[in-house]
C-alpha cells in the first residue's frame, strides 16, 4: 500500500493489490474532497453574519435564529446515531454522561458561538477566521495547564508565529476601524478559548457515546440555551425582523452549520482527524476570498503576510506532537 495511505482501511481482501491501492487512494481523495467543502461551508457563516448585521438585528436575535433552524437538523442527527445507527441502538447515557453533554453543549457550542456572532458586529470576517483558528494553540496550551502534557519548543516557536500574524491584520485594521476592533478581536479570540475547552474534554466522552451522538446532543443543548437567551433578553417583538434575515439564517443554518459537521465527520471516517484538519487550512483563505468579493472587506499585503503567518503557525503547532 502506497506511503500515507496504511491508516485507510481496505476491506475487499479478495481485490489484486493494484485495486486495493485504487480503492484507498479514491478514499483519500473523497475525504479531502469532504474536508475541503466542509472548511469552506464552515467559513462561509462570518458572510452570512455580516450580511445579516446590515439589516439591524443584533447577536442575541441572529444567533437565536441560526439555532432554531438548526435545532430539528440536530435532532434528526442525534435520534439516528442513538437509534439507526451501524450496530444497533446505542446504550443509554448515564448522569455522568449527560452531564459532559450539557457542559459541553453550554461551553463548545452556546457559549463559542455566542462570542462569535457578538464579535462579528465589530471586525471582519477575514480578522474573524483568523484568529478563530488559533484554536489549536489554545489546546496545546490547556493540555499543558491541566494534564502536564509537554510542548515541544518548535510549537513554541510556532505559536509565535500564528499570534503574530493576526497581531499584523488587527493592527492594520484597528487603525482603520478604531477601538471596536479590539472589542471585536477579544469576544473572536474568547470563542476561540472556548470552543478550545470543549475539544480538550470531549475526548473521552467521544469515545464513550461516539462523535455524531455528541454533536447532535451537545448543539441541541445550544439551540435551546440560544432560544432561551432571546426570550430572556428580548421582547417577542425583537424577533420581527426583516425577511433577508431569515434566509440568511436559514442558509446560515443548514450549509453553514449542520452541512459542514456532517462533510467533516464523513471526512474524518475515511481519512482520519490530522489530515480532515490540515485540509481545513482552506478556511480561513475562503473566508478572505468571500470577504473581498461578497462584503466588499480590504484585501492587501498586510492580510496576505498575516494569513501565511498563522497557517504556518498552525500548521507547525498541528504538526509536532510531542
């Protein structure tokens, strides 16, 4: 089997060698396929945000919006992996188990978003994407906090680096936009923070009741967290908003939210969570692209210097487990 490949299961042991080797390589190049769509459709949500912040709805309205269109989607998702999944019915969760499903939920999702949407309101969706996807600086940090996990100096180097770059874009653009730059870049850079301590404590329970179990129960813990934040903060009448706001949401819902999760756990299946995740890196440079030629953001040499900056960081941080 071809180098980089051993990791892609083959299970036609009757096929001659060439076509197992032609069965795993379609694999791999279907998986990055998925990745690559799901980075680019995740990427896509700052657009619609963007977009939507013209018509006057404020986070609280928006986000709400997003989740209760997504809401059923979830629903659908977690009743099939608990239900029809491959295997049967899985088991029942214990209170443990809810539990880690609620904190997670609160935390990786409500919470992650919820700084996301707010700090829209006041950078661009390029600065956004960026500093979004420091997020694996962020577990390498809490991994070494918590459990004593060892950072190799070169992802010392790395982080450096990453935080550099998007120190380059905030600069340039928190001269052209003034204090709320920075208001915008720290709710971004604490979505980051937050999204980061779900992965870190997700893992075990992943392997307990399995990915899309998680992701499906854990949003639907969001969804209702968003729903009830918008019926305590606003009035019934806040949610009178106008008509694009609602397909934003809609779109915003289902190819920028429940499309991408389903792309990248798919992605993951067929060629693991490193590779899904340096396809992933298109991200951001989508986000930039669409930015230009939807919402009309700027697009110069210090954002070209600042992207390569935090991929190459990334990529680093990503690269070097220790």
């Amino acid at each position: 089997m071809r180098p980089g490949l051993d990791h892609v299961s083959t299970k036609n042991q009757g096929f001659p060698l060439g076509d197992k080797d032609s069965v795993a390589t379609k694999r791999v190049a279907s998986g990055l396929t998925l990745a690559t769509l799901g980075a680019i459709a995740f990427s896509g949500k700052a657009i619609i945000v963007k977009l939507a912040y013209r018509y006057g709805v404020d986070a609280v309205t928006l986000i709400m919006y997003r989740m209760l269109f997504a809401l059923p989607l979830f629903a659908a998702l977690a009743w099939w992996s608990t239900y029809r999944r491959p295997g049967g019915a899985a088991a029942a969760l214990t209170q443990k188990d809810w539990l880690g499903v609620l904190g997670l939920g609160f935390c990786g999702y409500y919470l992650s978003s919820f700084l996301d949407f707010a700090g829209l309101q006041y950078v661009t969706a390029s600065l956004e994407r960026l500093i979004l996807y420091l997020n694996p600086t962020f577990v390498l940090v809490l991994g070494w906090i918590f459990y004593r996990k060892r950072v190799a100096p070169i992802q010392v180097a790395a982080m450096a680096v990453s935080y550099a770059g998007v120190f380059v874009v905030f600069r340039h653009e928190i001269t052209l936009e003034g204090g709320r730059s920075a208001l915008g870049a720290a709710l971004v850079l604490a979505s980051a923070g937050s999204y980061a301590v779900y992965l870190v404590y997700s893992g075990e329970l992943v392997r307990r009741i399995g990915a899309a179990r998680l992701v499906g129960l854990a949003t639907m813990v969001a969804c209702l967290c968003c729903i009830v934040q918008f019926l305590v903060l606003r009035p019934l009448s806040a949610a009178l908003v106008a008509p694009q706001v609602i397909w934003l949401s809609i779109l915003n819902a289902t190819l920028c939210t429940v499309v991408p999760v389903l792309l990248v756990m798919m992605a993951v299946e067929r060629i693991g969570a490193a590779l899904t995740a340096q396809a992933g890196m298109i991200g951001p440079m989508s986000t930039i692209l669409m930015g230009v030629l939807i919402l009309g953001e700027p697009f110069n040499a210090w954002i070209v210097l600042g992207t390569v900056l935090v991929l190459g960081g990334v990529f680093l941080v990503s690269k070097y487990k220790v």
